[in-house]
C-alpha cells in the first residue's frame, strides 16, 4: 500500500508548508527554511548571547549574510522535499540525505509563527571533532563526504541556536530529540553524532548530554573564533549505546 513519503511532517492548512511538531513543546514546530526569514536570522546572530557560542558565524551579521546563508541552504532543503514528493506512492519510505526541515518557529496565539531558531543536520566534516590524529581526521571526513545516503557509517554533527528569550524552557532539548528520533533515524537512518560545544557553554553541553550524547574529550585549543582562540568539549551520540539505554 502506497505510504505519505512525507511522513511524519504534517502540513500547514493555509500554506501546505511541511512541519515537524515539537514531541513536548507542540506550539513549536520544525519548517523548511523561508526566503523571508534574513532579518530574523540577522537578529539573533548579532545578539551577543547567542553568536559567542557558534564557531562560524560572522559579527556583525548583516542582513546580506542572511540572504547568503539561504541562497546557499534553501535549495539543498528543498531538493529532498522534491525527492519525497516524486517518491509518492511508493510502498516504503524513502531514505533521504538530510531534513528537509531546520527552522525553529513558536505558533503565536493569533495563529503565525515566529522565529526563533535553528537546528541543522549535517554531514560531520570538521577534522578536529573526528579524531585526535589530525591524519586519520582527514581520511575520515574525506571518506564521510562520498558515503551514499542511507548509509549507517556516516558521520552526523547538529549545528543549532536558539533566541535567548527561550533559553531555559527545554525546546532545544525538544528539538533534538524530536529531530533525532522523528526524522534523522527512521527516515536517514543516522547511527552517529559528533557535536562540539565551546568550553562555557554548559548548556549546550546538558542539551546534548540529555539526549544521550556523551562528552569523549575536550580540545582546549580548538580554533580561532573572531580572533579568540577557543576550546570545546566533544560529544558523541551512536544508534549502538542508545539502545543499551
């Protein structure tokens, strides 16, 4: 029997946008990234609260940095989007390369939404989260960019942030978890994370730490970030120890 490719995204009654509902926090939903969204983009990535923790974001963000950001993610989202909806009518879910879905937005009262962040998933390919041997790093990122869709040996890493104004409430937490187990394992079928989280940022690190990552080691001279040199914890997260948990 033919099966909705699009599963599990449910779809906004005015707009027929896809949507990923959060699993806890239900009036926060998951969508495709919008052409509109560079000022609220800007917004967040010059407040000093959240672009101190992300490693390759530029400051000051202009508005033209968001535009770029788009032009260069959208169609890649959008790309899987179409591969579903050609896939209709196929009698089993499509394995697909990535969500289609990454933007963060709060259903307001009046029915709009808001955005307020972002949460990616990505093909790992930063040598330094991969190994301490920056040799063995580099094949295995090599090797990680050529793997087939599907396959259990890629390598993953999330790239998120969130509106300081809802730090605290656990929707990032949410979002992974709901990311993670709602899309990215049935539907990529993703085996293994590695994520980095700056030394400070121990929130990011309970983020992750909440939804079964564990902290493997810590680079205390990981990179130059706007002219600061920075370290970062190292987190890991595999299909294998989840479920001895």
């Amino acid at each position: 029997m033919p099966v909705d490719q699009f599963f599990p995204l449910e779809r906004n009654p005015l707009t027929q946008e896809p949507f990923l509902r959060l699993r806890q926090h239900k009036n926060v939903i998951m969508t495709p990234m919008r052409w509109d969204d560079a000022p609220h983009i800007a917004a967040l990535l010059n407040d000093p609260r959240v672009y101190k923790w992300l490693m390759y974001t530029p400051y000051p963000y202009t508005h033209e940095d968001g535009e770029e950001w788009i032009q260069l993610t959208k169609p890649k989202l959008d790309a899987i989007l179409q591969e579903l909806q050609i896939a209709q009518g196929q009698d089993e879910l499509k394995i697909v390369g990535g969500a289609p879905i990454c933007s963060i937005r709060e259903i307001q009262e009046d029915g709009t939404d808001k955005y307020i962040g972002s949460l990616d998933i990505i093909r790992c390919l930063e040598v330094a989260l991969l190994d301490v041997d920056t040799k063995e790093a580099q094949q295995k990122a090599d090797r990680n960019k050529i793997l087939g869709k599907g396959d259990p040996d890629i390598i993953w890493s999330f790239g998120d942030y969130l509106a300081p104004s809802h730090h605290g409430q656990g929707i990032m937490t949410d979002a992974i978890n709901t990311l993670l187990h709602d899309w990215a394992i049935p539907r990529m079928n993703v085996h293994r994370i590695i994520c980095s989280a700056f030394l400070g940022n121990r929130g990011s690190v309970r983020v992750f730490e909440k939804n079964g990552f564990v902290m493997t080691r810590t680079i205390q001279e990981h990179a130059v970030v706007r002219g600061e040199l920075r370290g970062s914890h190292i987190l890991e997260w595999t299909m294998e120890e989840s479920k001895k948990s």
